[in-house]
C-alpha cells in the first residue's frame, strides 16, 4: 500500500522524467547516430574532394544529371553495366568540379551567360549539343533543330524541362577546363637550348663494343636470399612499393549445373515435343508457342542453315526432321516446313590460290605451272584439304581451302563463272585466272536458289530448384565447417574443391580473378569483413562463392609478403651483381679476352650506332643508365664492371660521332613544344587530383 501510495504522490515527476529522458534519447539518437551533421554524417559521404564532403545525396543528384545526359547521347536507357560507368563519370565530373574549383577562382576563370548561349545555338556549338541534336538517320547536325526545340519547352514537362537545364548547366564546367588547359598551352615555351638538345639526342651517334653478363647466367639456387635482407632492402626502397588499399582472397565456387535427372526430364519433354511437330501441318504457331528459341520459325539460305544439316546423311526435303540435338545448352529439334526458290543463287567451294610475284609473263606462267602441277597431284589422288594447306598462299590455306558458302557478287567473275558453271560437285577440270592469281577450285556445293523455312523447337537444359537448393547446402555446409584461413583450405582440400587466388583487390573493384562480375564479394570484404574472416554463400550468375580474406594492405608501403618474389628478385640480382663483377675486375686484357677469362655466360656484342636517344642495347633490354654512361666517355675508354637492371656490363666506346650544328632548329623547337603541350593536360589533371587529397568512399555504397 505504501508502494501505491508513492506512486500517486510522485507519478506525475515520474512521468515528466520519462517523457524528457525520451525526448533527449530520441534527439541524442539524431544527432551522435549514422545520419548526425554532428558527426559529419560520415556514414552518408561518398567520399571527400578538395575538403567538400561529398554526401549520398549530392552524389545520387549529380548521378541523375549524368544518366540523363548519357540517355540522351545514346538514345536507350542505361543498363546495369552502363550504370556501372556513368557512376564513374559522375564521380570524375565531381572530382573536376571541386578540385578545379579553387584553381579557376584563383585566376578569375568564368564562363559568362553568353558563351552559354553561343555554345547552344551560336557559331561555336559546343560537342555535347551537337552530339544531342545529330540525327542518327543522316548523321548531319541542325541548328535549326536546337532552336525550336528551346521553342518548345514551353510545351514541355517540369520534368523534361529541368533535365535541359541540368544539361546546359554542365557545359559550363567542360567549358572552364578547356580554357584552363589552353590557358597553360598557350603559356608554354620551348627555349633554342632545348631545341638543340633535342637535336643532338636524335642525332648524335656512337659505336660501341661491351662485354654483358646476364643475371641469368648464374642459378637462383647458387644466391642465399635472408628474410632480413628483403626487408632491409624494402625498408631503403620502400617509395618504390607504394601501394593502394587493397585486400587478398582465397575463395571456392560451386558451379550450378543441371543434374542428370533435370536432363532427363528435358529430354522427356523434347521427344514429346517431337512427336507432335512431326504431325502438326501448323508447324510456325507449334514451334512459336513450344520453343524457347526467339527463331523459332525463319528462312534459311544454304550458307545460313544450323550445323547439324551440313552432314552427308541428311537428307532436304519439305517435313525433313533433324534432332534431338544439344546446341548452346538446349535440346534442339528442327523440321522443314517448305522449300522454295528465291532470287539470289549461291555456291559452296574451296580453292587453292597461286600468287605471282609479279605481273611479268614470266612469273605469271610460273604461277600457272605450279598450279597446274599441285592440280595434277589432286587428280591421281592427292587430298584437297592437305594440298590447300601445303600451297595455298591466303587466309583459307589453314582451314584447307574452305570459302563456305558464297552468293552472287562475293567471289571476282571469273570465279564465280568457274562455280556457278559446274554442273557437279568436284575438282574443276582446269586451274582459273582471276586478278589475285591461279586457283585450283573444288565445288563443294553446286549452285542454289533454294529457301528453307524451318521450324525449330529448342527447350533450356535448366537447373532446377532441387538441383539448385542441392548445391546451395553444399555451399552453406563449406562456409559452416571453415570458420578461418586454416580450416577452409582443409575443408576445400577434403571435398576435392580448387581455391582460386585473387590478390590486390582495390576497394571500387567489380571483377576479380575468375569472377567477371564480383562486387558482391569486394563490398564484403570492405564493408564486413576482416583478415581470417570465411563469407556467407554468394551467389554470383551460375555459381555460390565462399571466400575468406587471406591478406589486408594498407595505402602506402607494400608489405613484404605482397611483394616477395619482386624483392627477392632485386635482392638475389644485387648479390649477383657483386660476384659478377668481382670476378670481372679480377680479370684484364681487351673485351674478348676479359669474357674468355670470365668463361660460360659473358658475351662480347657491337653496336655500330648508338644514339643518345635509344633506352636500350642490343641483347640487354631497357638499360637507358648505360646509354648515359656510352655518351659520357670518351673515344678509346673502357669502363669498370657496373651493374644494370637485367647483368653486369663494361662498355668500350669506339668512336663517337657529334652532329654538327645546323643554322636552323626551330623544327625540334617546335617538336619539343607539342610534346610537351601534349602531356599538359594529363600533368596538370594528376598535379590538382593529388593536391585535392581526394578520398574516395564510393565501396560503402555501391
């Protein structure tokens, strides 16, 4: 009673407190939660650019601007791959609108309303417009079609109408990073001192003689290669094996293929099926209504009819029937429903062709007297088709003369009028002249005006669901019994199941190794998963997909067990590099005898005219340091052993020739301005990119 009474006394604060500490719960929830502009609503950012944060929202807005303009170039609606580009486009076109955004004030870039209008339907039409408004018929571009367009959107939707709006809005952008770029170009120079270099690395020469000793030469066996030497190595190189953020998979699929009894049951419905389109006398509504094929009821050229009529046995003739076959995972059966003649005539033959090697009577009549003889050879017995390949001289040689079929103007007269002549299949009696040469022809197929309709009737071989659900259980009873890296090898091993690798998945991924279409997988592995973690079943086209993640790298230097065999090459090549060229500077005497001294792997080689501008020797490979180290000596000079990427050389230069100077070199000056104008664009773009500090955070979403 005293609890009660209490209760009456102080029910009323009670409540109060409950109704405040829910207000202030339902506020804190707000404000310190997933969406909170507290915290920066960082679960709600695709990324960050030139310090904006990029929200879901302003992404998807931006998206929509982009997919309209794409659907409007293109003239269809985007599918899911398209989807896939035009969300990189639109994370491009935000990138360039806020990392350039800060540039183009600095220096007062502006696009005025009047250079919008010129683009529209001015003197200067900008490309997307032209593109918008080109008819697809003529391909020819009206301005007139802008022009009353804009007069009618008037008449158009709110929709349709904001759609161009957006679109012109985004000329403006494109427009202020060309003038950006002509901005730089125009300010680009190229001095006379440059000019002459340029001209003396394409023109200054030497020959040089160098002994070479490949890394190759010596067995990886014979170096002794320390954990504690690769990473020490890595450690002084470690700006070489910058890395993005990445992440390792092992992962195990199950195919889903039909069963026996799914087969079974599909080969029990065709040969109902059959039976019936043997007697039916509708056979186009039959094969329509029966098939899963969408030509289930067409015409036939000889040249176009399926495979399975080219054989000897089968026989055409209205209520032909061929099949069950299997073609492209379906059971297949085929009737003729009528033939008929039509217009256009064609032919099937193979040929051997003899080319002259030039139009002089001379090698004409030798041409003609090979021909001739290997035709001699087919007539005692020789095979067509071997023959073909050992003489024939164009692309049919390898498939042993075969042209296919052919219809009327495919083939040069004078060998259409050789098949089409031919009364009977056969060798023809006599080689024929055409433009390309002598040919000895074989008419495989006489000529033919016949036209096949054809009925055809092909049922899926599918997957059931039991057969499906089957292969499900096995998937999910894998992921049950492997629950880190250790027992999902075991358990792969035990079921006789491959693991397949793939390394170095990025974050904005969509296919990794063996799986075309594997963002389900990467958004797992970023969004869920950690190092040792075994997924759930994935079901990815035909297949479930278990994985686990074997290895995280994070952005910046490589760790060393994702760059192993790399470094271990560099490191084992640097000791190499040491006994080589010890063994070398213990030896003298001219090149041919310091390699004689050396013994099996050391070569003496020439190259008669090195120029400044080559990277490479003859017989080493990319060795542009030791091009440097050729032009530096002078004539007669021999260096000391000094190592290169791919062995050991000592260079001896020969002579060295200068190009004199010229009174003009406004031609390389030129040269070095356009290539240099030519890589603005790209230079600039990274140089703003990297300053922008952008990170992207796209993987959270899609």
């Amino acid at each position: 009673m005293a609890a009660i009474n209490t209760l009456r006394e102080k029910g009323s604060k009670i409540i109060v407190f409950l109704i405040g500490f829910s207000i202030v719960a339902f506020v804190g929830a707000d404000l310190l939660g997933p969406n909170s502009t507290l915290l920066g609503n960082s679960k709600t950012n695709v990324g960050e650019i030139a310090g904006t944060k990029i929200s879901y929202q302003d992404f998807l807005a931006k998206q929509d601007e982009i997919e309209y303009n794409w659907a409007q170039s293109n003239r269809r609606t985007p599918t899911s791959n398209d989807l896939v580009g035009i969300r990189n486009l639109t994370w491009d076109a935000l990138v360039a609108e806020y990392a350039f955004k800060n540039e183009f004030n600095t220096i007062g870039l502006d696009v005025s309303d009047e250079e919008i209008v010129d683009m529209v339907q001015g003197d200067n039409i900008s490309p997307e417009i032209r593109q918008a408004f080109t008819d697809p018929e003529t391909g020819e571009f009206s301005k007139d079609n802008v022009v009353a367009f804009l007069q009618s959107l008037g008449e158009q939707t709110p929709a349709q109408r904001a759609n161009w709006y957006n679109f012109e809005r985004n000329l403006g952008p494109g427009r202020l990073r060309l003038k950006f770029d002509n901005l730089l170009i125009k300010t680009n120079y190229a001095t006379e001192a440059e000019a002459k270099y340029k001209y003396q690395n394409e023109s200054n020469t030497a020959e040089i003689n160098y002994v070479y000793v490949p890394f190759l030469s010596m067995a990886d066996t014979a170096i002794d290669v320390s954990d504690s030497e690769l990473s020490a190595y890595l450690s002084a190189n470690e700006k070489e094996y910058k890395r993005e953020e990445s992440k390792s998979l092992k992962y195990v699929t199950f195919d889903v293929v039909p069963s026996a009894d799914d087969t079974a049951m599909v080969v029990e419905q065709i040969e109902q099926l059959k039976a019936q389109l043997i007697s039916t006398d509708n056979d186009s509504t039959f094969a329509v209504v029966n098939s899963d094929a969408s030509d289930a009821f067409r015409n036939y050229t000889p040249g176009q009819l399926p495979a399975v009529f080219q054989g000897e046995d089968v026989v055409m003739g209205s209520g032909a029937f061929v099949g069950p076959v299997v073609e492209n995972g379906s059971y297949v059966i085929y009737k003729v429903a009528t033939m008929r003649p039509s217009d256009t005539y064609s032919a099937r033959a193979s040929h051997i062709l003899f080319k002259w090697a030039s139009d002089s009577d001379t090698e004409k009549a030798k041409a003609k007297k090979e021909a001739q003889d290997v035709l001699r050879k087919i007539k005692n017995g020789a095979d067509f088709a071997e023959m073909a390949r050992l003489h024939g001289t164009d692309g049919t040689a390898s498939k042993g003369g075969d042209l296919g079929w052919f219809s009327d103007g495919a083939m040069v007269a004078p060998f259409q009028e050789a098949v089409y002549g031919a009364s009977k299949k056969g060798v023809l009696s006599d080689v024929v002249e055409t433009q390309f040469g002598y040919h000895i022809i074989d008419v495989t197929e006489t000529k033919t005006n016949v036209v096949y309709k054809i009925a055809k009737v092909a049922l899926e071989i599918f997957v059931s669901d039991e057969t499906r659900n089957k292969f499900y259980r096995d998937a999910e009873q894998f992921a049950l019994n492997a629950s880190n890296i250790e027992e999902f090898e075991s358990t792969a091993k035990e079921n006789g199941l491959s693991i397949r690798t793939a390394a170095r998945v990025r974050k904005n991924d969509r296919r990794i190794t063996g799986i075309a279409e594997g963002r389900s997988l990467v958004y797992w592995a970023y969004n869920t998963a950690s190092k040792g973690e075994v997924s759930d079943v994935f079901e990815i086209d035909d297949q479930y997909v278990v994985a686990v993640i074997t290895g995280e790298q994070e952005e910046g230097p490589a760790d060393l067990e994702s760059v192993r065999f790399e470094v271990t090459k560099k490191v084992r090549d640097q000791k190499k590099a040491k006994i080589i060229t010890e063994k070398l500077n213990g030896l003298s005497g001219s090149l041919d005898e310091i390699a004689a001294g050396y013994g099996e792997g050391a070569k003496v080689y020439n190259m008669p005219a090195l120029k400044l501008s080559s990277n490479s020797l003859k017989s080493v490979g990319l060795a542009p340091e030791a091009v440097g180290v050729a032009f530096s000596m002078e004539n007669g000079e021999t260096t000391k052993p000094f190592a290169v990427d791919n062995g050991v050389l000592i260079i001896e230069m020969v002579n060295k020739l200068e190009a004199p100077e010229i009174s003009d070199y406004e031609s390389y000056r030129t040269q070095v301005l356009q290539q240099r104008q030519g890589r603005i664009a790209y230079s600039t773009d990274q140089t703003i990119k990297e300053l922008a500090e952008i990170k992207d955070e796209r993987y959270k979403f899609f």
